[in-house]
C-alpha cells in the first residue's frame, strides 16, 4: 500500500516525529503507534496521516491518530485485519474508512471493531463506506462494538453502507450529527442502520438515518432482508438498554420488500426509546407485495417473553412524510400507521396513525379479554379526504357505550384507557 508520510507528534508540539517515507522508517500507522511506548494522560502523541492508503491498525491508548482530509488519508479495513479501538482515551479524526471485500467473514465483523475494553474513545470527521461485502452471508458493520462498559463520542461520522451502520454492545454512546445511509449492494443480508445488543445508553442527536434520504434508486432491491433505521432486537433482554433519538430525519424504504419483511423506522422489541423533535418517514414504495409488509412507523412486536417489551416514549416529532400534524404525547410507547384495516392484539397500545387516503376503513380493538389495566391507545385520522377510520370497540364500551367511534376530521383522534373493565 502507498503510504507518504505519517507524523506523530506529542501533545500540540513537534518534538518528535516519525514520518513514514519509502523506504524510511515506518510504513504503516501500526508502525508508528507501536513506536510510541511513554504516551499517558499526561503525555498524549497524535500520530499525523499523510495522504495513501493504509490497513487496518490498533489504536492505542492516549494516542491519536488523524488524517490531513478526508479521501486523502484511506483505512483500508478487512475481516482480518480491522480498526481495533480497545483503548483508553484514543481517537480517530478527519480519516476515510472502507470495507475491503475479501469474502469470508473472518473472526471481525466491523470496519472498527472493539474486543476488549474501550473507555472515552472519540471518532471525529470519518467517511465509512460498504459499498460491497462480495461473496460474505454474514452481516458487514461500520462499528461493530462487543459488549462491556464503554464510553465512545462521535462527531460528523458519515457511513454508507449496503449492510449495517452501528452494532453496539454495552457501554454509553453520544452521537452528534452522525449520517447513515443504506444503500444498494447486495440482497443477501439485513440493511441496518443501528442496532443495539447489549445494556448500552445511546443519544442520537441531528443527523440523517436511513435509506437514500427520498430517493427511490435507493431502494436496496432486497426482498427478504429487513430494512430498519433503528433497532432493539428481542435478543436484547437488558432492561437497562436506552436509546433517545433527538432532532434527526430518518427514512425508511425499500420497494422490494415482500410480505411479512420488517421496513421500521424505529423497531423496540425491547429496551426504552425516546424521541423527541424528528422528521420520520416510511414509504412502501412501488414494488410488488408491499401491501402486506410492516411498514409502520414504529413497530413494537407482540408482547416479548423477556425485557420491557419495547417502550416508546414520543414527543413533538413529525411522521410519516411530513405531515403538519404533529403526534406527542410522553405516554405513547408505540406509534404505528395503518393504511387498511387492522385489529389490535392485546399488547398493542400506544399512538395510532391511520392514513385512510385509498379507503375507509375499520380498526378493530382487543376486546376486553387480558387487556392490561391502564392500557392507553390513541387512534388518529392523518387523510385529508373525506374516508373516514371507524373504531370497532369489538364488544367492550367506551365510557358505558358500546356503539362504534367515527373519526372524520383530519388529525382528530379518538383517546382512550383501558380500566380494567372498559375504556374510559
């Protein structure tokens, strides 16, 4: 591989540095990093990179590693051979990062990966690209980050990938104005911009998630792999997981899809989301056998054996192809879109949008059978044509009443919680 020059200097001054020049000393970052053994919290190097292409490397503790501008200085990372951040205080900046496609996975599945303990570890000014994953059936991530208890910051790290963005394990992230983009590239496995597997504490805060950000020759071509924004799966049981999401735009689509594929902005099938201040969007596309997809906004699934169950908590946000109605309310832990008629299982709660642009249609409630007391579900008409949503209260009574709502104004709602005997 090409590789210039590489400065490491201690601290803001340049007492020393080590310059990797063919056919001089160091020819790899890894070189350089190694050849710094003294550096301490008070005693920190910053190892400079000069344009070329390099491999992946150990980061090492109290040490930073930085490129002169991004698309200069290119990390060059395989299965075998990633970013591997198990450091304290490190971090990366103004570097671009790519999967190299080498076929089998290997033992790492991240363009930088974590295997042991990584505490205050800052990523600033990266491009991340998969644009490839070859012949691998195994999932492809930017940051592929193991469980443990670490701390990680990031700053304007923009990733395309046509596999997964974030994969993170334990630990606390803050993320700010970070962009993730799903991109075609391959149909063989889920396109996933965050996933969180283990007890970790996540802020998002501005950026852009999701596929092609409304552009439909973004769609994936995948007909079976799941396309999600955001997500907790069931695996997850921790009931510490939090994720709170501020201030993004993120877009869910994939026009391929067939039926029973899971297309979600934001899916919790576990752990405790917040959102607050967004522009959602999901779109079915153009495809065949989209009408039976999961397409909703968020989705929680049927009550999980283990964990919370997936509680969203949802302030001010704007869904669903920015409507002017806005949705809040705190109390929500899930929000949903229906654009046909639907019945309500026991556990499904929450806010309701119900786009009825096509055709009127009816939503069914659970009955009375095994709801939980104080159960509360709200049920919003989002169309502005005259079709109308009709609320079957299937055999229980609102407030002593057992006669169907009719809801026919845009935007209005029909509100309710379940008392233990009926909705009040």
């Amino acid at each position: 591989m090409h590789a210039p020059m590489i400065n490491a200097r201690k601290g803001h001054s340049y007492n020393k540095q080590i310059r990797v020049v063919s056919p001089h000393e160091y020819q790899t970052i890894q070189a350089a990093i190694d050849s710094i053994t003294d550096a301490s919290a008070t005693k920190r190097y910053t190892v400079l990179v000069e344009p070329g292409t390099y491999a992946g490397f150990n980061m090492a503790s109290f040490v930073s590693v930085e490129g002169v501008g991004n698309r200069a200085a290119i990390i060059q990372a395989t299965s075998s051979t990633p970013v591997n951040c198990n450091c304290t205080s490190g971090s990366l900046a103004n570097l671009t990062l790519e999967y190299a496609t080498d076929g089998a996975l290997g033992s790492h599945q991240g363009i930088v990966e974590r295997t042991g303990t990584a505490e205050r570890v800052e990523f600033h000014n990266l491009d991340m690209h998969i644009t490839s994953i070859g012949t691998a059936t195994e999932m492809r991530w930017a940051f592929n980050i193991g469980t443990g208890t670490h701390q990680m910051q990031l700053n304007n790290v923009n990733i395309e990938t046509c596999a997964g963005g974030y994969r993170m394990g334990g630990g606390q992230y803050r993320l700010h104005d970070c962009n993730t983009v799903l991109i075609p590239g391959q149909t063989v496995i889920d396109h996933i911009a965050m996933q969180i597997d283990g007890a970790a504490r996540v802020d998002v805060m501005g950026g852009r998630w999701g596929t092609g950000y409304w552009v439909e020759s973004q769609d994936h071509g995948d007909d079976d792999g799941e396309t999600i924004c955001f997500y907790i799966p069931s695996t997850n049981t921790n009931s510490n997981t939090r994720l709170w999401i501020e201030g993004v735009q993120a877009y869910a689509r994939n026009a391929n899809a067939t039926a029973g594929t899971n297309v979600n902005v934001i899916r919790a099938e576990n752990g405790w989301v917040r959102v607050a201040g967004n522009n959602l969007f999901q779109v079915e596309g153009s495809g065949g056998g989209n009408y039976n997809v999961t397409y909703s906004l968020f989705r929680t699934a049927t009550q999980p054996a283990t964990g919370q169950g997936g509680r969203i908590e949802y302030f001010t946000n704007r869904p669903n192809g920015g409507q002017s109605g806005n949705a809040s309310g705190g109390e929500f832990v899930n929000v949903q879109t229906f654009t046909s008629a639907a019945s309500l299982d026991k556990y499904e709660a929450g806010l309701i949008c119900c786009n009825a642009t096509a055709g009127a249609f009816t939503v069914t409630l659970q009955g009375t059978n095994n709801v939980p007391t104080g159960q509360k579900i709200k049920i919003m008409k989002v169309n502005s044509n005259g079709n109308n949503i009709t609320v079957n209260l299937n055999g229980s009574n609102y407030q002593g009443v057992g006669t169907d709502i009719t809801i026919s104004t845009q935007y209005s709602t029909f509100e309710a919680t379940f008392n233990g005997t009926e909705w009040v």
